[in-house]
C-alpha cells in the first residue's frame, strides 16, 4: 500500500525466514566476526581472480540462507541482488550457479535495502512463496574498479572509507501468523540527491543528504516521529556522513537519539583497523543486518529498526569526465512480530 509520496506499507508483513552471511580475513577480525557464518582467511577463496572470489562469497552466503530452511533452490521463485563491480556481474554468475529466476538489481551501497524493499513488496502482494535477496561486495575487486588496485599502494585521506569483503542475503516469506520472527513492516524509496560533491574519497559526505532526504520522508510519510524506533541505522556513512547527517537532519528539526542513531560502517570493524572514515561497500549493510542486527532483534536487544542503506552513483567513466556524484538511500523498516 503506497503511503505518502514514496512510501509503502506492507500490511501482510514479510518474513524474513532465514539469512547467510559471509565475509573475508579482515572482516574476520572485526567486531562482529561472530555473526558472519563463513569467513574466508584470505581473499582469493581459492579463485584465481578477486572478481570470482567476490562470486564465491554471494554464493555461500546465499546457500547457506537457503539450508537453514531446509529448502532447495527450486523452492525459490525469484532472486533479487546486486553488487559494485560492473554490470554486476558477480552476482550475475553467482545467480547463474543457483539457477533461481534472476531480477538483478544495482543501487551501489543502497543495492541492499533496494532488494529488500522490492522482495518485500513482492511478498506482499502475494507474488511469490520465497525471495533471495542481498548484495555483496569484495575489497580488492571494488578498490580496483573506483579507485586504485592494491597493489598500487595509494594513501587514502582521513574521509576514505575501507570497501568491505562480505555477502548478505536473506530469504523472505509471506507471513503465516508465526511469531518472535523479523518482519518488515515499511519502505521508503529514495530520491537521488546530487550537492555537487565530485571527491570519491569522500562518500560518507556525498551520501548524507540522502540519507537525510529519505529518513525525514519516511517520518513525514508514515506520520511518526524517530523515537517509534529502537535503532536507525544506515548503511555506510562512516565517520563524516554520519555526523554530517545528522547536522541536517537537526536543522530539518528532527533529532535522532545519538545513541539510536547508528552506522553499519561504524559497527563492523574494532578501534584500530585501518578503516579511515569507516566502512563501505554494497556488502556493508547487507551483512550487518542480515548477521548481526538480525541477531540482536531475536535476543531482544531492538524490536523495531528503520535500516537506510546509502549510495553513491558514480561510475569510472563519471569521475573522469569530472560529474558530480549522485547519491540514494533506500529505507526498510523491520519489526519484531
């Protein structure tokens, strides 16, 4: 049901039955490394390439969602996913080892919440029985392709973030009135918010005004106000995008709770790892929520979220010819049954 201008509400409320998360060593070492349930120990994953490897980690994580419910890969009907690298082809051969209709999708770092929020709406409307959904992202691959191989060993200002090595994916279902189960209960789509920023090494703050546009049009939408959540957290911000939204959010007159107002690129990794601003990738809030946010919802921790997953649209080709970047941010709201 559309709700306001670019809202939906599902009122049937969509399951979210099971999730993979997978990761690589740096991840590993991180802060929630006990919520990944694979994690590689270097980034190759026994693949000749990064680009396959990135494959790899789609594939195990979406597997592994699909075995927790003891289903088999015919049992879903669509896949919805995404990735950084171009034409998405990791997760385009990934889809093709699963062999589960594909609708592949891209919305660089909001690539997640984009999935999720289309699934949902799917679902709702009685669509389809189950949905795979998600993102990934593989350090070497993406820094390869926006920025400088690793090889190159470029040093990275203070505002650049670390592209996490990860996949997250979770397989949604109608709602047969079960309870103590995650649900999501609302989407907000995006708008591409463009202030002129042209810096690659500062996502974070080319990202925060769209952040801000869609949690304040989600507020405005639904008719509530930030306190109806346990958490808003976003996707990938980092350090300087997460401050800078929530300057504008302020003069918006709306102020978030600085303890329930978290980041996915600030929760991932510990104090010490070489993240500069935070982290990032379209994997980011994909296996924070699919992993560990999920896992705090079943311990009690939060009952109800709002995830605003960020991205940054720019491509090779619009850095070099000197375009600005555009940004969106996709927001789910998830509840506790």
């Amino acid at each position: 049901m559309l709700k306001g201008k670019q809202s939906w509400v599902f009122e049937n409320r969509p399951v979210i039955a099971a999730t993979g998360v997978s990761g690589g060593p740096f991840e590993a070492n991180g802060k929630l490394a006990d919520d990944f349930d694979i994690l590689h120990d270097d980034l190759w994953m026994g693949q000749d390439s990064y680009e396959k490897a990135h494959r790899i980690l789609l594939e195990e994580a979406s597997q592994t969602a699909i075995q927790k419910v003891n289903l088999q890969t015919s049992d879903i009907q669509f896949m919805i996913a995404g990735d950084l690298i171009n034409q998405i082809t990791p997760t385009s051969l990934g889809a093709r080892t699963l062999s589960i209709p594909y609708m592949g999708i891209f919305g660089a770092c909001s690539t997640s919440m984009e999935g999720l929020a289309l699934s949902s709406f799917i679902i709702n409307y009685n669509g389809a029985n189950h949905i795979l959904t998600g993102a990934s992202s593989h350090n070497a691959a993406v820094e390869k392709q926006f920025r400088y191989p690793t090889e190159y060993g470029g040093q990275k200002p203070p505002t650049a973030q670390w592209t996490i090595t990860g996949a997250g994916v979770g397989i949604l279902k109608a709602n047969q009135g079960e309870t103590g189960v995650p649900v999501t209960t609302s989407a907000t789509i995006g708008k591409v918010v463009d202030l002129g920023l042209t810096d690659p090494f500062n996502m974070g703050g080319a990202m925060a005004p769209a952040a801000a546009d869609t949690i304040s049009a989600h507020f405005e939408d639904l008719q509530i106000d930030p306190s109806y959540y346990d958490l808003i957290v976003t996707g990938d911000l980092g350090k300087i995008g997460q401050e800078t939204t929530y300057d504008l959010l302020s003069k918006k007159g709306i102020t978030l709770d600085r303890e329930k107002f978290q980041d996915c690129g600030l929760l991932i990794y510990k104090e010490g790892q070489p993240v500069q601003s935070g982290g990032s990738g379209a994997g980011c809030s994909a296996t924070v929520l699919y992993g560990h946010l999920l896992n705090e919802m079943k311990k009690g921790t939060y009952k109800k979220i709002l995830v605003v997953a960020t991205g940054a649209l720019l491509s090779p080709l619009t850095f070099q010819q000197n375009e600005s970047i555009p940004c969106i941010a996709h927001a789910v709201s998830i509840e506790m049954n």
